[in-house]
C-alpha cells in the first residue's frame, strides 16, 4: 500500500465510523488496511456500491450474521419481523450512507465520485467481485459485535 491509497482509506475509516455510531450506536475501531488477495467475503452478509466518476471502482462491506443482526436490532429496535430480510437492508442502507459520507470526503480532496444503489450478497463463503482490477484495500474493523471489513478498489 502506498500513501495515496492511505489518503484515500481516511475518508471510508471515518464514514464507518460515524454511520454505525449515528445509526446502530455502535463505535466500531478499524485494524490496519491491507490489499486483499482473493475475492471471498470476510462475512456473511455483504453489500457493494458501484463507484463512477473522475475514477471507477467499488466499497464493499461484509458482516458477519451475529454483527448484522445486532446492527439491525440497534437500528430497528423491536420492530425487527424478518431478520435476513431486514438484515440485508440495514446492510445496504449502511453501505449507501457510508459510500456518500466516504464519497463527499473524497470531493474535499479533490475526487468526485457517484455511487450506485447498493447490491446485496447473503450466504456463507460467498465471494464480491469488485468492478475494476486494482487492488483490493481491505480495511477490517472491530466492534462489540464482531469484527466486520469494508473493501474498496478503483482503476
């Protein structure tokens, strides 16, 4: 990993951090960045935004099952009826909030992106592939729930 790929990891780190606080009170700590070598989820629960503008890419995020469901019990309270159906839209809401916060840091450092509507994956061992074939950063994070990984990858 270089400098610019730091740089650029910054804006995603603080928009997970602040989206999980706001929306399921929870304060997850980040692990140190690494480029990931294959394409298998760190999770079981994933959800992908598309990435276009001034570079093209993608950010992934995987929960693991017991991390998504406390996200949406936080986010949800007891109104919680389907799990995996409500799991896989906390999940994509998430990952939505977190890819525009992420994106609107980026255009402070001069790189405008759009995003697309985010895609949900759910299944054990399932695998993300991500639209270009740059490197995969892959930043883990910890939380009193589990340890969950946002990716992003650009040309």
């Amino acid at each position: 990993m270089n400098a610019s790929d730091v740089e650029v990891a910054k804006p995603f780190i603080k928009a997970t951090q602040t989206v999980l606080s706001m929306m399921a009170g929870i304060d997850p700590k980040p692990g140190k960045p690494f480029i990931k070598s294959d394409k298998t989820a760190h999770g079981d629960v994933s959800a992908v935004v598309g990435l276009t503008g001034q570079k093209n890419g993608s950010i992934s995020i995987s929960f693991p099952k017991k991390c998504a469901v406390a996200i949406v019990k936080n986010m949800l309270g007891d109104d919680v009826t389907d799990i995996i159906s409500d799991a896989k839209d906390a999940v994509g809401e998430i990952t939505n909030m977190i890819s525009g916060q992420a994106r609107a840091g980026l255009s402070e450092k001069g790189l405008t992106l759009q995003g697309s509507t985010p895609t949900i994956i759910f299944g054990d061992n399932h695998s993300i592939s991500h639209v270009t074939s740059g490197a995969i950063i892959a930043i883990p994070f910890e939380s009193p729930h589990g340890s969950f990984t946002l990716e992003f990858c650009f040309e």
